[in-house]
C-alpha cells in the first residue's frame, strides 16, 4: 500500500572502515556514566560528560566540562567552559563561559567571563565576572610559608 514494499529488507553490511551512516567523533570526549560514583580529585585533558556522581574535586582548566541531566556534583569544578544540565553543589569556575541550562540546580559560587542562565535553571550563590587575559599571569603556589611572608618586602 502506497508504493511500499513488504518483502523484509537485506540485511545490507559494509566493509570495515566504512563511515557513512557514522558520525566522525571530532574531539575527545570522555562520559562518566550514570551508574558511576567517583569519590577524590578528577583531572582530564579532554572534554568530560558527568551523568554519574562525583563527590571531590574538578581540575579540568583547558577543556569542556558537561553536567549532564543526570549528573550530580558535589565538588569545586575548574573547566574552561561548564555546561550545567544537572546538579551542582560547588563552586565553578570558568576561563571563558558557564551556561545554566533549564534544568540545572546550583548551589555555590561562580567566577567567570561569561554567564548564561536560561529560564528554569536554579541558582543559590553569587557571580563574579573576570575576564582572563593571556597577559596575566597565573597563580603560583608559595613553596614556604616564609616565602609569603616575605612578599612585597624589598631592599629599603
């Protein structure tokens, strides 16, 4: 009826390498699953999805970090970029933007040059604004606490 055929398909297979019905992966993303629990310090050089449970701390400063909707972090996260779809309880900070999508829950501080909160998104905590410039130097962490002592004492 209507032009279509009702004898069953072949099943039609390709040689190996063939791509076409394949989305090429154009970056490096990793997925932390949602029946995963990670307890610690996460660190990755490479685009991270969290729809599982992490509870620690995030160091991700040169890549793409996503909260997926069934995410749920309970850390300090420092990305690049931070995408928000599910729950964060933490501190964020991003070098460029941090987007709060409808679904999103956060509770904690966030410090970026950019922000976006789309209609629906909660959000308990404050927003600084800084912009990071390729000029500025990064923080260095003091070997001694002598060392700190003595900073901004000169030859008078």
């Amino acid at each position: 009826m209507f032009g279509k055929n009702n004898e069953p398909e072949e099943e039609v297979r390709e040689a190996p390498g063939y791509t076409a019905n394949i989305e090429v992966r154009k970056r490096n993303v990793s997925v932390i699953g949602p029946t995963l629990i990670f307890k610690g310090e996460l660190t990755a050089n490479e685009d991270l999805v969290i729809e599982g449970q992490i509870q620690g701390s995030i160091a991700h400063q040169d890549k793409h970090l996503t909260v997926g909707k069934q995410g749920r972090v309970t850390a300090d996260i420092h990305a690049q970029q931070v995408d928000v779809l599910g729950e964060v309880n933490g501190d964020i900070r991003a070098d460029k933007v941090v987007t709060l999508k409808s679904t999103a829950v956060v509770v904690g501080n966030i410090v970026c040059a950019r922000i976006v909160i789309e209609d629906g998104a909660c959000f308990t905590g404050n927003v600084k604004m800084e912009r990071v410039t390729k000029s500025q130097p990064k923080l260095k962490v003091a070997e001694k606490a002598d060392a700190v002592a003595n900073v901004g004492q000169g030859a008078a």
